[in-house]
C-alpha cells in the first residue's frame, strides 16, 4: 500500500508540497492493535492474546531500566522511556481522504490482512 501510495502522490501534481497520511482509514487502538500482531503471528492460537496492563509508572520505569541497560551494553532498543508516550496513547489515526482526493489512492489491505500477509512473508523468509 506505502509504494502505491507513493508512485500515485508522485504521478499527481496536486499533491506537490504537502504531506499526507498514507492509511486505511480504519481507527484501531493500541490494545487492538496488540491482539492483530498476535494473532498475525499466531493465528493458529485458540485464545486471543492477552493484554497484560501496567500503571504507567511502572511502565515507564520498566522502560527506563530497559533503555539504560541497552545504553550500557552498547545495544540499540527502542524499549525507552520516550515509548512510553507511544504506548499509553488510546489511539493513532491518520486521515487518508487528501491523498485519495488528490491522487486518487486509497489503501487497499486493512490492519488484519496487512498484518497477516506481512507476517506471511515474514515466515516464507525465514525471518518468523
């Protein structure tokens, strides 16, 4: 969907120098966003993956303690406290109406089937 995205904005000429969200349109939150990936990666389990919820004090200092170890250790994470702001938003939404209005665009895959072929390909790469 990104490299359609990218070849129509740049086949238009009503979208020189702006910025568009290249989305589905669907509204999907952090907690849902969690069980796709599980179940893209597992979607032979019985159960649906389980959140396990923390305050986020704890979280944030469960991030802190991560990020300072990989600091330490020279290794690079993404594991950091400034995650935290990422992880205890309800939701991240993008509006893709410019971009199908001006070229014409509009994603083709939504969270599930995009999870489920990208995790899909992952697995015929030897890289699941």
């Amino acid at each position: 969907d990104l490299a359609a995205a990218l070849i129509a904005a740049a086949a238009s000429e009503a979208t020189g120098g702006r910025v568009y969200y290249a989305c589905h349109p669907e509204i999907v939150t952090s907690a849902e966003f969690v069980r796709a990936v599980g179940a893209a990666l597992a979607p032979d389990r019985r159960q649906p993956v389980r959140l396990l919820r923390l305050p986020a004090g704890l979280a944030r200092l469960a991030l802190t303690i991560t990020g300072t170890v990989a600091r330490v250790a020279g290794k690079a994470t993404i594991l950091t406290p400034d995650k935290a702001n990422e992880f205890f938003q309800p939701a991240w939404t993008g509006d893709p109406a410019p971009l199908l209005r001006d070229a014409g665009w509009q994603a083709v895959h939504g969270l599930s089937s995009g999870l489920a072929e990208t995790a899909g390909w992952y697995r015929e790469h030897g890289w699941l």
